[in-house]
C-alpha cells in the first residue's frame, strides 16, 4: 500500500504546546539557569570595565551566529546541504516570530527534481495557515512546480544556451578592463604626441593619421591588421595590443619638421651677433669721413651665416652691402679668380633682399685697410676712377 506524497517539514516545537507540571518545572530551571548566566556576564562586564548593555548585545550576537550556523559536513550531497539551509531558515523564521510575533511560511521546491514534493518551514501558525489554504498543501508546491517549469529552462537548455552562445554575457570586470585599456590608450598617445611635436593642444588623428603631419610629426609602427580607427571602435584585444606597442616603444611619433606651434625656448644670446650687426665696413654712400674697413671672410661668414642660406663658396665674392637702393655694376674678376657677377647677381639679389640687405658700387672713395698702394684692388679702383673722370 502506497503512501500518498507529503510535504517534507520542519518544526522543532509541537504544533499545540503541551501543559504539564514536568514541563513547567522544566521552564522554571531554565529561567533560573539563564539569570544565573546574565549574573556571570554581569560580573565580567564589571572585571572587563565595559558596560553592561554592550555586553548583552556581543553575547547575543556570539549566540546567534552559533544557533543559525550550518556545519559543512564532508561529504555530504547537493540534498544535504540544500535541506541543511532551508531547515535553518525555518529555525530563523521561527525565532523571529518567538522574539517579535512575526508569522510567516517558507514553501521551497526544486523544479528539476522529479521526485520533489517541497519542503514546508516557517512558525508554526504560518504552516497551519498552508497546510489549510485552498490550493495549498501538496497540491500548491505541485502547482508551484509547474509553474516554474513555464517560465525556467531546464537543465539540458541552459546548458545548450552557455555551449552555443558565441558572444557571452561580458562580465563587469571585462567591462571595467576594456574602458580602463581604453583610456589609458587615449592618455598615452596624447602625451606621447605632445612631447615629440612640442604642441601643447595636439590632439592625435585617429582615423587620418596622415593628417599628422600638421603637427611636424608621423606615426610608426601602427599594425596593419588593426584599422586606423577611434579606440571606441576597436575591439579590447585590439586596444590592449595598441597599448603593449606603445609602452614597448614600437609604436611612436617621430619629428619630421617645425611648424613654428611648438612652445618657443627662451631666446639664446648668439655668440658673434656683434660682428652681425656691424655695417661700418659698408660703403660711404656720401663719400664723406674716414675710408670703411674691408669685411674679413670671418666677418662676412658672420653675415651671411645668420642673414640666409647663401653657400659659403661665394662668399670672398660678395659685394658691399648697405641700406643704398643704387643698382648692382658687373664686378671684374681679380687676379686669382675668374668668377664674374655676370648671370648669378640676379638670383643673389634676391636671396639677399628677403633679409632685408642692399647691394652698393664700389665707388673711388673707397680704400682697404691692410693694403698695400701696389695691391691688384687698389690699381684697379684707380684704374676705374681715372677712366670715369675722362
């Protein structure tokens, strides 16, 4: 003969107190046992120097963390362990409505277990009010368990679901990587793009990194499986990778020219600039006062050096210069050169004007320090003097 399906429950107190003289006198020790208990804890709240009231309370919390504790056996079955913790809910539950006059019911039930009838704890009061409810019983965790089997997936499904689903639920540890890889990718290559350009507003051309070049800079070493793009668009492995580079000092900036953004250096006193700025060699437009100095190839060096890029081996051939707007004459070549101003003044002229220089003519009045009377200069500037008066 069959039994039909129960409930499984739990209750450690009888449905209906019993009164008898041996239970009183049971409670009646109990009561004298737990006085004689607060005695003892007052006295070493006392020995200890703390009040008594915190006292109560740690004890009350040492006896409720060993009441509602469950001891994990070795050994034993998911059922177990599973019954271990809806029995001490139900002493929980119990306790509560002792302490505090709460009723309540527990009704769990495993929808994957066949063989499953629940399990029924709460107070007492709260499992007769179940047991008695139109629907309740063993009829309502069967019913209770179909439901659940209209709205849960099976085991056999929710496994298919984690075996074929290609894109997993990420985790908000992968979240919190992937943003803090992206940020720190942002930071790294401003930074790096700013130093080397020495722009302090660059900012770094994701998606056209040839437009760098507005900064004097370019990139190396981007991969080429990885698309020019905003880190926002790249995926995480593609973001970590960009940053393993840059970190590795594979992928950087290289300077390519000045653009003249770049945050100007305090000005340097150039060595020389007094031989740079002295004109007195220059022609006497008027004719007046004493004879200019004939610029040394040191001086003109000078000159020419910080005044344009005009190559240095013509140097020993470069006219008198001067603030003059006179015309440029074709110069005779000295004894030791055959160099002529014929076909290059032109060109010279106009290097020479973007800076702000004049060319001037060698007129008669003007005489070379360090010369001797029968020097080549000195004959031919007589020369030409004698033939313009004529």
């Amino acid at each position: 003969m069959s039994h039909p399906p129960q409930l499984t429950e739990y209750g450690s107190c009888p449905s209906e107190p019993t009164q008898s003289p041996d239970n009183d006198l049971f409670l009646e020790r109990l009561d004298t046992f737990m006085q004689k208990v607060l005695n003892d804890i007052k006295a070493f709240a006392e020995r200890e120097s703390r009040p008594y009231e915190e006292m109560r309370r740690i004890v009350a919390e040492w006896h409720a963390k060993t009441l509602f504790t469950v001891d994990n056996g070795i050994g034993e079955t998911r059922d177990t362990r599973v019954r271990n913790v809806l029995v001490e809910a139900s002493k929980v539950l119990e306790s509560l409505s002792s302490v505090t006059g709460i009723q309540s019911f527990l009704l769990a039930v495993d929808p994957h277990d066949p063989q499953d009838t629940g399990f029924l704890g709460g107070s007492i009061i709260g499992r007769e009010y179940y047991r008695g409810l139109r629907g309740g019983g063993i009829a309502g965790a069967s019913s209770f368990k179909t439901f659940l089997h209209k709205r849960l997936p099976t085991q056999q499904e929710e496994t298919d679901i984690r075996e074929t689903s290609p894109h997993p639920t990420p985790t908000p540890a992968a979240t919190r990587t992937a943003k803090k890889a992206k940020l720190e990718l942002y930071e790294s290559i401003r930074s790096q793009l700013r130093q080397v350009s020495g722009i302090r507003k660059a900012e770094m051309k994701w998606t056209n990194p040839e437009r760098l070049g507005l900064f004097g800079v370019r990139m190396i070493g981007w991969p080429p499986d990885i698309p020019a793009a905003n880190p926002s668009s790249l995926k995480l492995n593609q973001n970590q990778r960009l940053l393993e580079l840059v970190e590795q000092g594979e992928l950087r900036f290289e300077k390519t020219m000045m653009t003249g953004l770049e945050t100007s250096a305090p000005p340097e006193t150039l060595q020389g600039s007094s031989a740079a700025e002295d004109f007195s060699w220059a022609y006497d437009v008027d004719g007046h006062g004493d004879a200019s100095l004939a610029p040394t190839p040191e001086t003109a060096a000078a000159v020419l050096t910080d005044a344009s890029p005009i190559a240095l081996d013509a140097i020993h051939h470069v006219p008198m210069l001067s603030s003059s707007t006179d015309d440029v004459p074709e110069v005779e070549a000295d004894t030791e050169s055959t160099y002529s101003w014929k076909g290059h003044d032109e060109d010279l002229l106009a290097e020479i004007g973007e800076y702000g220089f004049q060319v001037e003519t060698w007129g008669d009045g003007v005489q070379f320090e360090g010369l001797g009377t029968e020097s080549p200069v000195e004959r031919r500037v007589r020369k030409r003097a004698r033939e313009e008066d004529e």
